[in-house]
C-alpha cells in the first residue's frame, strides 16, 4: 500500500511535544533526534532510536511514534503491537485515537485474515411473519394462521470470513464471507455467501470505490441474490469531517421475479469518538425501484452505531441502531390500499474479555426488529440471540 510519508506522519501529532513530563534529559534529546530523522525521510535510524528509547520508557508518545515508522517500513506485525500498546496504556486526544484506528485497520486489510465464528442462535419468528390474528381484504375479514414453519427456531450458525490481504499493483483488497446454519428444522437451514473488492482511491475527492454480491439459499434452492456497488466521497470540511456515500444495487428474487429491484442509496455519514466510544451516525435516502410499480419505494434511513469498553476495559460492547421509512408509490394490488413501513432494527453484543475459551472470544447479542405497516399484515415482530465464539 502506498502512502504520501509526510502526510500521513502529520495525522498522529500529539498534543504534548516531550517523551513525558518525567522524561531523562537524554531520553528527550533522543526523541527530537529521532523525530528529525522522520522528517527528513531517514526511516530505519529513527526506528533504532525509538526502539532503545522504548526499553527504558515505553510512553504512548514513544510507543505512537514507533508504530508509525514501522508502519511505514512495512513492519506490520510489529506496527500493529505497539499501535494496541498505545490505546490499552490509556486514553487518547479525540483526534489521536481516530488516527491509531485507522492505521489498524489499513494493517488488517493489507495482511489478510482467516476467522471462523460459531453461535447458538435463537430465532422467535424465523419467516418475519405478520404480529395479527386477522386482516382485511377489500370488505371481507381472513383469519391469519401462522404457518407451521415459522416456530421458533434453536440451531447453530457457522460463518467464515476471510481476505487475502491487498493484491495486485493497483491495492485490491478482497473479502469473502459464509454463513451456514443448522436447525433442527431444516426448512430453516440457508447458506449466504457475501463477497466484497475494495479499491481505495488517493485523490482529495473520491476515498473509496467498491463492489459487492451476495446471494441466500434455502434448502438449495437460492432466493435472492444482490449485486452493488459504492462510492465513498470525502466531505471535509464542509460536512463537519463527514462522509457522502453513493451506493446502487439490483436484487433479484427468484421465486418472486415481480419484486425484482435497483436500489439507489444517497448517505451523509459523521464519525464520531471520545475517550470512552467511538462509532458513526449517518442519514440518507433510499430509492427502490421494483420490476412491478407496486412495490417500488422511497424514504428516509438513519443508522447509528456506538462502540466501547466499560468495567477498566474488560467489557466490550457494540450497538448498531438502524430505522427506515417505506413509503410505497401505488395502491397495494391485495389489500387495496397505500403502503406505509416503517422498519426498527437495534442490535446490540457484548464481549467480556474475561469470557475465552481455548482462545476464542465470546460474544452474547441481541436484536430487536420491528416492522410498523399501515397495512397490518406486514407488520411483524421479532427478537433473538446468539452466543458465539470466535
């Protein structure tokens, strides 16, 4: 991966200008040395000088700097270590930690990855099935009967995720990932398959170009399958260091070829962090466009994700919050009338670090989903959980 050497050792500037207010003499005559060999390009003497400043006194300024130049000498494994060492050591100026992040998470994409994660999952309401006993079409009521298949559902999930790490001159960095489910209802086991090929972009405008499929079975037969793309704009400073994203897709349903759909997704997106959480919140507008008129829509999304650690670090937590707005263009050909959704999603896991076993990581979640109609058959509720390891 290629990066302009001046501009990205200017991102992780601390607010302070010395080792440490305790600092030998030596050590800081030492520091303004090694930090005047990174200035002037001469990477592998400021990396021996910080490395003997580290043995005495490995402060998060020293730890940051060191990092950094290994980072940029290709030194990942040993980047990415002191770059951990410099968040766990304590807390970080807003704009810092920001930087540290982004550093490892440009390290996991070049050095690729291989993760397997399995959970026990439990779903009450599997088919996203209507909450009401009865409806009315036209001037006569029905009786809603669930179908057998929609009872709650026990089993394991396996999913597998993995990248290769950057490829070719032009930094590619693909990723893949595949999930499996085993219940004992095998109406409900699916297979999804997700795959993913960044591409960043190095110009003051365009940040990241991107395309994606995805595709679901169920009992071997596919249902649906989803092809996009993104584009991500930088917005600074005239979004407040904000984020447009330009997103399309085409879904196509294979039992149900009339709801076929483009999909067009226009979001303004903030990261945000602190010393305790960092996440983003963003706001967009989304256009279906459905192979029948019907069932084509537009509306307003907002999502908003938070993530951190509580109890001295040794909790982690993550919460993702999502809610959209259908609003749909023609009467509904069943029942008669407009359709009006609005969709709730809330997501929520934690991650006790205290939780291993053999080496893997522990992991309970939730999620709450709402669907509120003004067409009541389509509106549902559902709740479930997993307990994984990773």
């Amino acid at each position: 991966m290629r990066f302009n050497k001046h501009r990205v050792l200017l991102l992780l500037v601390l607010s302070v200008s010395s080792v440490s207010a305790n600092a030998s003499p030596e050590s800081q005559e030492e520091f303004k040395t090694a930090l005047a060999q990174i200035d002037i390009g001469n990477l592998s003497s400021a990396a021996l000088l910080l490395e003997l400043i580290a043995l005495d006194e490995p402060t998060q300024r020293v730890l940051l700097e060191l990092a950094k130049v290994q980072f940029l000498q290709g030194e990942m494994s040993q980047a990415k270590e002191n770059f951990l060492s410099v968040k766990d050591i304590g807390a970080l100026p807003l704009n810092v930690r920001d930087k540290v992040d982004w550093y490892l998470q440009q390290i996991d994409k070049s050095e690729g990855y291989a993760r397997y994660q399995v959970g026990v999952v439990n779903d009450d309401n599997p088919l996203n099935f209507t909450s009401v006993t009865s409806v009315r079409v036209g001037s006569f009521d029905f009786e809603v009967t669930p179908p057998s298949e929609n009872e709650k559902i026990v089993g394991l999930e396996h999913s597998f995720s993995y990248s290769p790490g950057k490829i070719g001159k032009q930094e590619y960095f693909p990723s893949a990932i595949l999930t499996l489910s085993d219940f004992k209802k095998s109406y409900h086991d699916k297979m999804l398959f997700y795959g993913n090929l960044d591409r960043p972009v190095n110009s003051d405008v365009l940040s990241l170009a991107s395309i994606h499929f995805s595709e679901k079975r169920n009992k071997s037969e596919r249902q649906y399958s989803v092809l996009g793309s993104r584009l991500l704009f930088r917005a600074t400073p005239y979004l407040l260091n904000g984020q447009v994203q330009l997103s399309y897709s085409h879904t196509n349903v294979k039992r149900h070829n009339y709801l076929n759909s483009n999909q067009f997704q226009l979001d303004f997106r903030f990261p945000y962090s602190d010393d305790a959480v960092q996440g983003w919140y963003s706001f967009g507008y989304l256009t279906q466009n459905a192979r029948e008129r019907p069932y084509s829509s537009k509306g307003p999304v907002f999502r908003f994700t938070t993530s951190g650690r509580l109890l001295e670090r040794k909790l982690g937590y993550h919460t993702d919050f999502f809610a959209k707005e259908s609003r749909y263009e023609l009467t509904d050909p069943i029942f008669g009338f407009n359709r009006h959704d609005e969709l709730y999603q809330l997501n929520f896991v934690l991650e006790p670090e205290f939780a291993q076993v053999f080496g893997a990581q522990a992991q309970l979640g939730f999620r709450l989903e709402k669907n509120v109609s003004s067409i009541q058959y389509y509106g549902y509720e559902k709740v479930s959980w997993m307990l994984s390891f990773r």
